[in-house]
C-alpha cells in the first residue's frame, strides 16, 4: 500500500547529521567532540590521533562527559540502584579511562565548562546546571579516585596468569565490586581488549553468600523483629540515595511500603506506615542528630512525614501518616523537608562542634565526647570531666563559642580516607561506626589558622558560622560519675532565653521595689535581714504589753547574731535604744544603730555575751 509520507527513516541524528553537514566520517571528528576532546587531551598532556589506545579513552571521556552532565541537569543523581546507577557507571568508566591516559587526580569535573560552551546555548539547562554538575562529578572522582588506582592493580595481578579466551575467578570480579567499587561491566569492559571473560554466575555465588552473612549477623544484633521484613526491602530497593547535604525537596519513586512490620502495596488516607523511596532529601536520624519531618506530595496523594531512620546499610524509611488518598508502590513522589526545622538543627549542630572545641580550650584536652543530642529545640552534649563546670568556667565558654559565631567562619565537608582523616587530627563522635572513606566537618578554613575544628560527622551544617547568630548554655548536670551534660540554645531560641530571664528580673524588681541591677545587693539585704526583721516585730509587739521599760532581743543562725533592742515612748531621754544596740553588737565585733525607740544591729560571736553588753547598757 503506497503511504501518503514518503520518507525513510535514516537513523541519522544530531551527531551523525553534524558530521556530514561538516564532511568528517566519524561523529568525533565534528566540531563538538572535538572541542571536549582537545580539553581533555590537555588536561591529560597527550594528543588525539597520536595513540590509538588514548584516542579510544578520550573519545570515551568526551562523550560520557555528555552523557552524565545531561543526565544531572535532568535531575538524575548517581547512586547505587536503578537510573542513578546507571550514571554512576558512566562516571566511573570514563574515570577509568582518565586512569589509562596516566591522570590521577579529579579532572573530568573541569571539562563541564567546555561542554557548556558547545553546547549550552542550545540548551539552556546545561548553563543553568553547570555548577552542580562540577560539583558532583567532582565528588564522584574523589570518592572512585581512591580504590580506582588500588583496584586496577588488584585485577592486573589477577590477570597476570590469564591468556585470551580464559574466565576470571567470580571472587575476583566480587572483592572488585565490594570493596573497590568496580561495577561489574566496568571489570568486563577492562578485560575486553585482553578477551577474558568473568566468572558471572560465581560472582553471583560471592554476592548471595554476602547477603546471607548480613542477614545472619543482623539476626544476632537485638532487632531480630525487623530483620526480615527489611532484608527483604532491602534487597528490593538497595540502598537509598541521600540527597539531603545540597537540596531540602527532590523528586523520588515509591519503591516500598511496609505497615504494621508488613510489606505491602498501598497505604490508605487516615493510615501509617513506613516509606523507602529511591532517593531523598530527608535526613536519617544518626550521629547524635534527629531525623527530618516534612511533607510528601504526589498525583492523588499527600503524606505527613513525622520521622526518618536508617535501618541496614543505608536504607531511608520514612514514618509517614497518608492524609489525603491513596499511597502506592511505584507512585512518583515529591518530598519536601520542613525547611524551618532543618534549619534550626543545622545551627544547632554546628554549634555543638564549636562548643566540644570550646570546652576542651576552658577545661582541658582531657574532655571527650560521651554522647549528643541535637533537635531543633536545643543541642545535649554529653563529656567526660570528673567535676561540676563552674559558673566561671561556662560564662568562658560560652564567650569563646559566641566569638566564633560572630566570626562568621566558613563551615566546609570534605569527603576523605579514614585514616588520612584521623592523621590529619580529625576528631571522631563517640559511639559511631566508620567506613574506609568519611566526612569530615570543619569550622574555619581547613588551610588556614583560623581553623576552630576538624570533626568526623555526617550530619547536616550550616554553610557560615553567623547563622547560628547566638548561643547561650542554659544548664550543667551530672547523668553519671564522671560524665556531665551541657544544654544550650541557638538563634531565636537563645534571644527567646535571655528574654525569658530579663522579664523574670523586671518582675522581681517590681516586687522587691528596686531596680534589676539592684537586686543582688537588695536580695542580699532581705537574707541577712531575715531574723533581725522577726526580732523588730517582737520587740515592738512586747513594748506594746509591758506599757513601760527596754525591751532587748537576740537571736543567733550559723554563727550570725542578731540584736534588736526597743524603749517605750516615756523612757525616750533617758534611755537610747541606739546605745543598747551599738553596745551588744561591740561585744561580738558588730555594729548597729537606729531610732531612740528602735535600733538592730548583729555580728557574730556569742548572742548571751551581746545579751549581756546592752543589758549594761540600759
């Protein structure tokens, strides 16, 4: 049958399109390869079409450069399941083949710029996108970058004995995957030019055998109750891809849901559950700091976030309650931290890092962190110090964590080995478990002097110390022999603090009659002047009954004497009270005075002796 368009669909796209238009026979002759391709062969000090085996890693490197740029201004992030896997297998075969042109430092990140300049004006996204693009691939590189050198050298040895048309051991291919990070098609694309093939089925044998001995292990570690509805999640959905340290909202997809320690496949409005998506910008309580609560939104649905955990190694579950509709497996998710509350805690975490700094500066290398707590209310911190922290030794702290704050200093994460880490004087949290690679947190500037702390953590921070904009210790207590707990407050909850005690100083000045500034001595005053006062009110009620005569009283508390001495209106003239008083209290080393009628006095000593010096002086 004739069709009405007459065409033929030539498979021709942009690149081959471009290359005829150009009158080159191969798509990395057109101007836009060979412009990434001239930057990389720059970087790697080399040049195209001088070596075959380096022109097949550049043309690599320019087009998987692309490749994963697009993918990450499309929203795409690497990690370790499903798209953002993906991504992360094109990094990281086009890292190796950096490694093959000799660079052995993160370089692939500079060539975003040039792919920008190609290509950015006919997509806008890529301008718009640049940055964070850098930035990822950057992170990437340094992350792959460590175990790419030891993992190339494990599989080189591996392969010295092999000859072409011969399997590598699954073991081999496993130990690549689980301890270097090699995916698998990464070790089968390496092998290739050699024609040796991978033991597949034995590197499933490996994985298998992998997870058996975490589920075992589990089993024994006192959560036997979750450990197989989230094994079985966890093999599911693998691990979750935390994007939480960049951006506070992110799209995500359902990929499970378990009620009632069940899995199932949706969740009713009015319900709760536990939901494990993909990605998400929501933190996992750990390290001392509390998970993220928010909303969680989709195409008929919306979910309350009320808390976040991490159960295994590293999967995301999400303590919801559905609100409106239905909530399914599979469904398309936009989840939003509550932004407000992340804040609050990041200046309360940052502030703890200031104030374990400042309390080793105060009391001494000694102190070492015994546990934390931080939530959007305030920050625990648990140390070991064998005393109470004296009111001085906290005001010092305090002042030194606040001049930190007010420096503004810049707060920076590195991702790095562990053991260059603790090398470098980075200070771990107690009770925390690390990997072969960390983050560390650093107040001030990692390169320079003005550096406050160098910190294991993989918590969320505020970026400039002047967010946290004040900090106040509220209170000191031991929770167990040699242990003591410090609470402070930050920002609007510390100004809410010192608001609190100045409206409680004005309200006791009103009642004392005096000014705020006055109240310690006036407070002081009505301490010391407690017995003397009852003494007044039973002389004058006793000159009142005895109609005529001196009426002479003392008292004595903890070694502090007090004398009130009165005289009835007809023996005024001849009779001082003030004489009485001044000679009682001159007995005991006191002094005292007042009215012919009425005077107090005190001192310390014996009260018979001051008894007996007024007695004689009456």
């Amino acid at each position: 049958v004739p069709l009405k368009a007459k065409n033929i669909d030539t498979g021709a796209g942009l690149e081959r399109i471009m290359a005829v238009a150009q009158g080159v026979h191969s798509n990395y002759d057109t101007d836009v390869f060979q412009t990434i391709i001239g930057a990389a062969a720059k970087v790697a000090g080399t040049e195209y079409r001088k070596n075959a085996e380096n022109d097949v890693s550049m043309r690599v490197i320019a087009d998987h450069l692309r490749a994963m740029t697009f993918l990450m201004v499309d929203g795409v992030m690497p990690s370790n399941e499903g798209r953002g896997y993906v991504l992360r297998r094109i990094m990281r075969r086009a890292m190796r083949h950096g490694h093959l042109l000799g660079v052995d430092k993160p370089f692939i990140n500079t060539l975003v710029p040039t792919l920008v300049g190609v290509m950015g004006e006919a997509y806008p996204e890529l301008q718009r996108g640049a940055n964070m693009a850098m930035d990822v691939i950057k992170m990437e590189e340094e992350r792959f970058g460590r175990t790419l050198k030891q993992g190339m050298s494990l599989l080189d040895d591996a392969t010295k004995g092999l000859k072409a048309g011969d399997t590598l051991d699954g073991e081999v291919v496993f130990k690549l995957y689980d301890t270097f990070g090699f995916p698998v098609d990464l070790t089968n694309d390496a092998l290739k030019p050699k024609n040796i093939s991978i033991d597949e089925e034995g590197f499933k044998t490996h994985m298998e055998a992998q997870r058996q001995r975490a589920r075992a292990a589990f089993k024994g570690s006192g959560d036997a109750k979750l450990s197989d509805v989230w094994f079985d999640v966890q093999e599911k959905t693998g691990t979750t891809e935390f994007l939480g340290y960049k951006v506070t909202s992110a799209e995500g997809v359902v990929q499970a849901l378990v009620a009632d320690n069940t899995v199932v496949e949706a969740i009713e409005a009015g319900s709760k559950g536990i939901l494990v998506v993909n990605q998400t910008p929501f933190y996992a309580e750990s390290g001392g700091q509390v998970g993220d609560t928010g909303v969680a939104t989709g195409e008929g649905f919306k979910v309350e976030v009320t808390d976040t955990q991490k159960v295994l190694d590293g999967v995301w579950i999400h303590h919801v309650t559905v609100t409106e509709g239905r909530l399914c497996v599979g469904a398309n998710v936009e989840l939003k931290v509550d932004d407000a509350r992340r804040d609050s805690i990041c200046r309360n975490h940052t502030a703890t890092h200031i104030l374990f700094a400042g309390l080793r500066e105060v009391l001494g290398e000694h102190v070492v962190q015994r546990g934390s707590r931080q939530d959007d209310k305030l920050t625990r911190f648990d140390i070991s110090h064998p005393k109470a922290v004296t009111p001085e030794e906290l005001a010092k702290v305090e002042q030194w964590v606040n001049e930190r704050v007010w420096r503004n200093l810049p707060v920076v994460t590195k991702v790095i080995g562990k053991d260059e880490a603790v090398a470098s004087g980075a200070t771990a949290q107690f009770g925390e478990k690390y990997g072969d690679e960390v983050r560390v947190v650093y107040i001030g500037n990692p390169d320079s002097v003005n550096m406050v702390t160098a910190d294991l953590c993989g918590g969320t921070h505020v970026g400039q110390t002047g967010e946290i904009g004040l900090f106040r210790i509220t209170s000191e207590s031991s929770v167990a022999a040699g242990i003591r707990r410090i609470e402070a407050v930050t920002h609007e909850n510390a100004r809410q603090s010192y608001a609190a005690e100045a409206d409680l100083l004005k309200s006791l000045a009103v009642q004392l009659k005096t000014k705020a500034s006055d109240l310690p001595e006036r407070i002081k005053m009505l301490q010391s002047g407690a017995d003397g006062e009852a003494l007044r009110v039973a002389v004058e009620d006793l000159k009142g009954r005895i109609g005529s005569g001196v009426v002479l009283l003392g008292s004595a508390t903890e070694g502090k004497v007090a004398i009130v001495a009165g005289v009835t209106k007809d023996l005024i003239g001849s009779v001082s009270a003030g004489d009485i008083v001044k000679a009682a209290c001159g007995a005991i080393g006191g002094k005292g005075g007042g009215r012919p009628e009425l005077a107090m006095g005190g001192g310390a000593g014996s009260v018979a002796e001051a008894l007996a010096a007024g007695r004689g002086a009456a």
